[in-house]
C-alpha cells in the first residue's frame, strides 16, 4: 500500500483566511475537538459554527479547495468526495468566512477534524526540526519517511510527531486525483 502526504498548494493569484472565533480550541490533534473558553481543564465539545475572516489584502484572490491554517477548512465538495469512498473518521463542523472588503458571507467551507493520530515516522530517516517552545517542544517534519510497521488501516489520518502532516492511502490519493484538483499538493511517501 501507498501513502501520501496531503497538504494545501497555494497558488498565487489565492487568499488566505484568518480564525475568528474559538481561540481556545487546539486544532488539527487527531483526538475529538474541546473548547477550552474558560479554561477549563476538561473542556466543552466544540460547538460550530468557526468563524473566519478572509484576507482583506486578497479579498478577490482565489479560495482554496483546501486550507491548512488556522484549521484543517475545507470545501463542502471536498468533504462529498471523501464520503464518496467511505472516509468516517472526521468530525465536521461548520464555517462562516466573513469577508468585510466586498460585504458578504462565504459559507461553502467545513472544518474537518480528522480523528486519528498515528505515530508512524521513521525518526532515523525522516527530516524534521524541533523548536523549543519552554515546556513543550514543536516538531516540524520536513521530509516524512514512515515506519512500515506502525502504519495502520487509516484511509487518512495525522502524523503524531507533527500533527500538520495529513497522510492518505493510494484509495483516497487516486479518487482526489481523479476529481483534478488543482489546489492540492500529494507527495508519495517512503516507507521503511
């Protein structure tokens, strides 16, 4: 079996979109969403609709089908197109993008939270960078190479050691194809 990294392709004539509400919600873990608003240690389960706001830099730029930041936001059609082969492992919510240069609400756009976290890079030959961050440290996986052996039967799912790293199987990699997007950047993994 194949696997292949997933992520945004900017392009540039595109715009970017910025997180407008649930500040205290921590995005793109693998695990259940929580808002933790009052900071609360428990949380409350995340409630949408996220707001966001468009650029007012690009108001008229482009949208991507796909958004890595501030969350994993996606086109409505995207989202059909994963159910079409079966992919049940997301939590959906809502999204509102405000755009305040032109005056309107886009509304075609769904935060996907993938539920799913697997621990399956190969540390000896992957490429990564570790920021010290105080009492926690941030990956940032330049290369993934994965661990054949710690790959499990997720059609997509999220990178442990670097959670902004989306991973698909070769079912998922060639029904997005087949529905030629433009917008969206896969790179085949090595496996070891």
């Amino acid at each position: 079996m194949k696997y292949y990294l997933m992520a945004e392709k900017a392009h540039a004539d595109g715009t970017i979109i910025y997180q407008d509400s649930h500040f205290s919600t921590i995005f793109s873990q693998g695990i259940k969403l929580l808002d933790y608003e009052h900071d609360d240690e428990t949380g409350e389960p995340f409630v949408g609709p996220l707001a966001c706001l468009l650029d007012d830099e690009y108001p008229d730029g482009k949208m991507s089908t796909f958004f890595t930041s501030p969350a994993i936001v996606v086109k409505k059609q995207f989202y059909n197109d994963l159910l079409e082969i079966g992919i049940d492992n997301i939590e959906v919510f809502p999204v509102i993008i405000r755009d305040e240069v032109n005056d309107k609400l886009i509304e075609d756009y769904l935060l996907l939270n993938i539920i799913g976290r697997i621990s399956c890079a190969d540390i000896d030959s992957t490429e990564y960078r570790t920021l010290d961050e105080g009492e926690e440290n941030m990956t940032f996986i330049d290369r993934l190479v994965l661990d054949h052996s710690k790959v499990k039967c997720f059609d997509i799912f999220l990178v442990s050691e670097d959670t902004d790293c989306i991973v698909i199987n070769e079912k998922v990699y060639k029904h997005l194809v087949s529905k030629r997007y433009t917008d969206i950047y896969f790179e085949e993994l090595e496996i070891i």
